[in-house]
C-alpha cells in the first residue's frame, strides 16, 4: 500500500504524468535536456521530475559518455518493473497464471484451445473499432485499416511501431511492450504463441488473408517483439 500511495502521489503532479507518457511513447531512452525542450521547463526541473519518476521505479536511468568532453549525461527509460495499482487490491497477474498452469494439464488440446481463444480475442479487439467507425470494412482504405490497427494495438498496451506499403502490400509491425511478459516467462513458447494467435486474429479482423512472419522476439532478448506481415490479394 505504501508504494501505492507513493505512486499515485508522483503521478499527481500533470507535468510528471505527461512527462512519463512522452517517455513510454518515446520507445527509447531520453535524456534530461530532450525533456527540457518538449516541455519547455528548465534543465533543472526536468531533471527533478525524471528522479521523482526513478524513484518510484517507473523509470531507470544510467550515466552515458556523449563524446562531446565533459560529464556522462544521464539517459532515463522505462523500468522493467511491473506497476500495477489495484483498489482494492487485486492479483490478476496470479489469476493468469492459475489459468495457463490449468490449460497446460490439457496437454496438446489446452494449447490449440488457448492459441483459438487468443485470435478470438485479438479479433474482437478488431471488431470493437469498427463498431465505432461508421464505413463499413469494404469500404476502408488500405491506411485506414492500418491506422485502427494502430489504435487497437495501443488500446492492448502493446505500444506499437507501425510502417507500411500499401504498394507492396506489406506491414512492418513492432511492439515496444508485451502486456503477457511476465506470465511470458513462465511458459514462453506457449504464450509466445499465444501473442502471435491474438496478433493474427487482428489482422484478419482487417484483411482477408495474411502471412506473419516474427523478426524479433523480446523473450530471445530482443528490444521488442517485431514482425512482418504480407497482406495476400
């Protein structure tokens, strides 16, 4: 409870809360003057925000040599660490893990069962953002489909990177955080699976016919989980 209210405390302050938002859709490190002029604040002030966020291990940092002489500058990213903050509280990270430990007993029948369930679920996340657009799907842009993409994949906490060629029917997919990573590491090849079954059910929300193929994988100590996907016509 105590690094609840220590938590909600450092997010209190707006200029904090927007700082830490710059910074996870920044998907790299950022240094104390990047924060200074986005801002508009001064060095000094930026700097206080970012060791009130380290602090409450929202973030880490390190000193780095710039090559320009001088002191190390201090880079600031995303901490590894997990924050969840429940009222009252509330395990659901446990609760995943009784459930993929329960289909796991299944044998080969709970996996093919949990992949099914997963490209469901991707697919409904698909299906959510339609409902709120008034085109219906044949009528939708190739970019157009790409942008709900984007949206529904920042709505699942994947903190998605998103290039794409409409020319070449092509869609290079990058994800920054894994929602799954800590159940992940319990059963990787399972719930890597699973991640790439809730993934292909997204994209086949959106077209007819696709073929994924995974670049980069954060379990294999990768920066991020990235793919490519061929739109087939």
């Amino acid at each position: 409870m105590e690094q609840t209210l220590r938590i909600t405390n450092v997010l209190a302050d707006p200029t904090r809360f927007y700082i830490y938002q710059f910074i996870v859709n920044n998907h790299g490190d950022v240094s104390v003057q990047q924060i200074a002029e986005s801002f508009k604040i001064h060095p000094n002030v930026a700097r206080l925000h970012l060791s009130k966020l380290e602090d409450v291990d929202m973030l880490t940092s390190d000193a780095r040599k710039t090559g320009k002489g001088g002191r190390p500058g201090r880079l600031y990213r995303l901490s590894n660490k997990v924050i969840q903050l429940h009222f009252p509280y509330r395990d659901y990270q446990l609760l995943s893990r009784i459930a993929i430990q329960t289909m796991m007993t299944l044998g080969e029948q709970g996996k093919q069962a949990l992949y099914e369930t997963g490209k469901l679920f991707g697919g409904e996340l698909i299906k959510e953002q339609l409902s709120l657009n008034s085109t219906p799907i044949d009528g939708l842009a190739f970019s157009e489909k790409v942008d709900m993409l984007k949206n529904a994949a920042t709505i699942a906490g994947f903190s998605p990177e998103i290039q794409a060629s409409e020319v070449e029917n092509k869609i290079y997919f990058r994800i920054f955080n894994c929602p799954f990573k800590e159940v992940t590491a319990v059963e990787p090849d399972t719930m890597c699976s699973m991640h790439n079954s809730f993934l292909k059910g997204m994209f086949e929300a959106l077209f007819d016919n696709v073929h994924i193929v995974e670049i980069e994988n954060m379990m294999s100590n990768c920066a991020t989980c990235s793919y490519q996907v061929s739109v087939l016509t």
